[in-house]
C-alpha cells in the first residue's frame, strides 16, 4: 500500500464531514465548503502527477468551476468581473458568484462533478 493512501482515506473521511450532500445542514458556509472541494481536487491532482505545483492546481479546478458555471447558470462571471474592476470595485470572482445568489448552486455543480 502507498503511503500517501492512508492520508487520502484520512482527507476523505474529513471531506465527507466537511463537504455533505448539498440538502443537509452543515456548520461551515457554503464558500468555505467550495474552498475545500477545490484545495482537495487540486490536492488529488497534485498527488498523481497530473500538476506539478498545487497553486496551478488550485488555479484549474477553479476555473473548471466557473465553466461549468457558465453552462448551467448561463452566467459569464468571468466578463461581469472584469466589467466590475473595470468601474473601480475591489471584488473576486467567488465574492460576485455570492452576490449573484449562485453560491449554492456553484457548490451543487462542485459536489456533483468533483465527489460523484
């Protein structure tokens, strides 16, 4: 057995606790159960060699998720955030998505397309 398998069966015990099924009630909000989707696909990623650091990981996975943001929610956040620092606002592109109200839809397309 490799050694990284056991931290795996570890992270994803503590995935399943921090990241649950998108009906239940949880203690952590919604953007901070994104961020740990993200940081343990890039983790995933980073360990079987598909990246080769894990900030370029991170950066992938994030982008993978407003794609298929775009494509289910029809919204290009990519064009309203360059519009917005366009007109002077200090916002990130997840900081829009929460504005949008599609916080919780971005996390049903994250728990669907990273855990299933």
């Amino acid at each position: 057995m490799p050694l990284y398998s056991a931290k795996l069966t570890t992270m994803d015990a503590f995935l399943k606790w921090a990241c649950p099924e998108p009906s239940c009630e949880v203690q952590l909000s919604t953007r901070a159960r994104i961020n740990y989707l993200v940081k343990y696909w890039a983790y995933k990623a980073v360990t079987v060699k598909k990246f080769y650091s894990m900030s370029v990981a991170i950066r992938e996975v994030w982008r993978f998720l407003y794609r298929a943001l775009e494509y289910t929610a029809h919204v290009k956040i990519y064009y309203r955030w360059k519009k917005a620092k366009a007109a002077g606002q200090n916002i990130n592109k997840l900081d829009l998505v929460e504005q949008l109200g599609l916080l919780d839809h971005m996390y049903a397309i994250a728990y669907g397309a990273l855990l299933k």
